[in-house]
C-alpha cells in the first residue's frame, strides 16, 4: 500500500472516530454509601451539602440540607442542617443542660413555644447573646442553643440542638421558628438514622 493510500485511510478511520456520538454519562446516583461511627448508611445524594465528597467510602462526619421533615420543596426556612459526627468521650448532649450550661444562666426563666422553658446566658459568659430553651424539667429530652435577635445582629436567629443516637452525635441547626415543633425535630432525628441505615440484607 502506498503512503498516499495509507494517509487516506487513517484518514477515513479519524473521521469515523470523531463522528461517533459520546457514550452518554452514567447518571448520578440518587444515594451514596457512607460509613460513619461503624455505621453504614446509604444517604439520598439530593441531601448532601457541596462540601461532602460524593466519593462515598468511609467519612469522618457527613453535612447534610434536608427540607425537613421530608417536604418535597422547601425554602430556606424550612430547611434543617444536620451534621454527623461519631459519638466522642465528651459529655453526652443530654447532660450539657444541667452540667455545662447550668453555670453561665441568669436566674430568670419564661415560658417558651411548644411548653419549652427560656432561659438567657449572662452576659461575659462563652454563650453571651444567646438564649436555651428546655424541655421540662431539666432539658434532657431536648434543649436548643439559640442566637437571639438583635444581639448579634443576625436578623433570622438560629437554634442548634445535638442529640446522641446509636453512637453517632447529630447536631441539628434550625429557624427559631421550629421550636414549638421540638417533638417532632426529636423524633425526625431518629427517623433519619433509620431512613438512611440499608436493611441488614443488603449491609
């Protein structure tokens, strides 16, 4: 074969290869596998936040947005930012009401939404400008550190709350307005392990 016809060959065969359509990307997929505390969990991809790898594998923690409790749209409002992080030595959640934040409380108490108590944190205290809310009578079925308005000029305050489930800490961060719905965030909490814990067929 000459050089000529051999040039025209390739020739042909490059234009067939640049011709021919690219294989079509495998869809993203609708959960991811994690590990967590010795947990497997299989979380929904649409709940990740833009800074969990989507690798899967093993993590130190997972950051999740969850329009909460499962609406199918959500505003920002409604929707809850939930960490996991494994559970560590230090004083479990439902003690820090009674053991850590006791100490830095004024004395007065109000009445709170949803039968919560309200206490505020002195001022030049660590939790200065901040408000806890408790359930009665000393907080351990649920308490929420909130940010109060106008004294940080955040304009929306924020509540936190962490709760210690099967090994695993889970911080919840929320609007104010959700604290009348406290059950609820409770008992969504444990949903939410349950939710993203695979059968024991398929772990």
């Amino acid at each position: 074969m000459s050089l000529a016809a051999a040039a025209a060959g390739a020739a042909v065969l490059a234009g067939i290869f640049f011709l021919r359509p690219a294989a079509p990307e495998k869809p993203a997929p609708a959960r991811i596998g994690y590990e967590l505390a010795g947990h497997a969990l299989s979380v929904p991809a649409s709940w990740l936040r833009e800074t969990m790898d989507r690798s899967g594998g093993t993590v130190p923690r997972l950051d999740l947005a969850i329009p909460w409790p499962g609406t199918a749209a959500a505003s920002d409002a409604e929707i809850v930012t939930v960490t996991l992080v494994p559970a560590d030595a230090a004083l479990d959640p439902a003690e820090r009401p009674a053991k850590l934040y006791l100490r830095f409380l004024a004395p007065e108490t109000w009445p709170g939404p949803g039968g919560l108590v309200l206490r505020r944190f002195r001022p030049g205290t660590p939790y200065a400008g901040e408000e806890l809310y408790l359930a009665p009578p000393d907080g351990r079925r649920f308490f929420a550190r909130c940010t109060r308005a106008g004294a940080t000029g955040i304009v929306a305050p924020l509540c936190t709350t962490v709760m210690r489930l099967a090994g695993i800490d889970v911080m919840l961060r929320f609007d104010s307005e959700r604290l009348a719905d406290w059950p609820r965030l409770g008992a969504s909490a444990e949903r939410l392990i349950a939710i993203m814990s695979p059968p024991p067929e398929s772990q």
